[in-house]
C-alpha cells in the first residue's frame, strides 16, 4: 500500500523539492509525496493554525519558532540547503555591475527602482541597506513583491529596475537576466530546515525522508538550483 505524505514549504525551495520528491520516490516507491510551497510566512501560519501536515520545510528560524511553540516534534530539525541571494534585471536591460561591494552599492543607487522579497532574503536585505546607510535614500524606489510572488515576476513584467531574491527563485524565470550572486562580503545566505509536524501519523517515513533530502546523494541537485548543501 502507498503512504502519502504532505508537506507545506516556501517557494524558495519549490523546484528543488519537486526534483528532490521524484528521486525520494524512485528509492522508495511506497511513498507519494504531496508538496505545496506558498509564501513562508503563510506556510508558517497555516501550521500554527494547527492544518495538518506530515513535514515542514522552511527557513530555519522559522523552523526554530515552531519548534518552540510545538508545532513540530522535539529534536526532528534537519537542516537541507543552503541558499545565497542574487541580483537580477530585466531581460535585454544593461547589466550593471555588481562584481564588488562598491558597485554593488553605486547599482542600487542609480537604480530606479528595487525589488524584494517578504522572504528572509528580503529582510535581511533592508537591514544591509539600513548598515550601509542608503536606506533612507532609496525608501522611495523600494517594491516589496506580495508573498509568493516572485521578485522575477515583477523584474520580467518591467515593474522593478533592479531585483534581489534567493538564487533559487530567479532560475529559470523567463524574462529576466541573472547578474549574479551579492559579493561574498555581502552575501545573504538562508539555511532551509526541516521538521516532522506534531500533526503527522507518520513521524518516522517524514524523518527518513528529511534524512535522505540532507544526505549526500541530493548534493548534485542542490547545486543545479542554486544552493548548497547544509
């Protein structure tokens, strides 16, 4: 008999677990596996209104929080990836320079207009313009993509300049140039976890299945989406 197992994440990792599900459920073909990703906050919330879930994958101090209030089982985080943020512009725009710290900062200055992501990227983000004393002076031209949309969406419809989000997240969206990751000085890595939901009927399937996404054969596919493994 086939179990089912569900799990909610962000949209961060959405295509790294779709590739990663497949190949859980080719070495063990007893399992099917029922994956939403929406926005993390939202993901969050719908676990703390007490929705049931057999696993969770998000930001890892998401994943803290609702250990702490004991939505997810004691001791069950496994940290998954981890993931950098990159800069992108719109498909055919010129591509600023971001190669240093200081171009980075000169691109973001001229820029008309910047997006970002409600995501842990997006916060972080802010905090290292407020570090970098620019924030005030670019307020105005900060536009905050909705909870699961993507900051790429808006870069391909023209609606931002200038756009950063998880690497993982820009991709493969269509319309939209890559420039490359923030500077190692600079840059804004996200740790993914995950956790087994005190909802589950299957605590042990969701833990082997946390184990085999953290074990080294997941490392290739990692890569592919832009991450690397925890």
């Amino acid at each position: 008999m086939t179990m089912s197992l569900r799990l909610i994440s962000s949209m961060a990792t959405k295509a790294l677990l779709a590739e990663l599900a497949t190949m859980f459920e080719a070495q063990f073909p007893q399992y099917r596996l029922e994956i939403e990703s929406v926005g993390g906050v939202d993901a969050a919330q719908r676990v703390m209104a007490g929705e049931t879930f057999d696993g969770v994958i998000l930001a890892s101090n998401a994943i803290d929080n609702l250990l702490a209030k004991q939505h997810l089982v004691a001791g069950s985080r496994q940290d998954l990836v981890h993931s950098g943020v990159a800069a992108a512009v719109p498909l055919g725009a010129p591509a600023p320079d971001i190669a240093t710290v200081e171009a980075l900062k000169q691109t973001v200055l001229s820029a008309t207009s910047l997006g970002y992501s409600t995501g842990p990227s997006g916060v972080e983000l802010i905090k290292l313009f407020e570090r970098w004393g620019l924030h005030a002076q670019i307020a105005h031209k900060l536009v905050q993509a909705k909870a699961g949309v993507p900051v790429g969406a808006l870069l391909a419809r023209g609606e931002v300049q200038l756009g950063f989000q998880q690497m993982s997240e820009m991709l493969g969206v269509q319309g939209i140039q890559v420039l490359g990751p923030l500077p190692d000085a600079v840059q804004i890595t996200t740790t993914f976890s995950g956790g087994v939901s005190v909802t589950s009927q299957h605590a042990q399937a969701v833990q082997a299945l946390l184990a085999f996404w953290a074990s080294p054969v997941t490392a290739a596919a990692k890569q592919r989406h832009g991450m690397t493994a925890a």
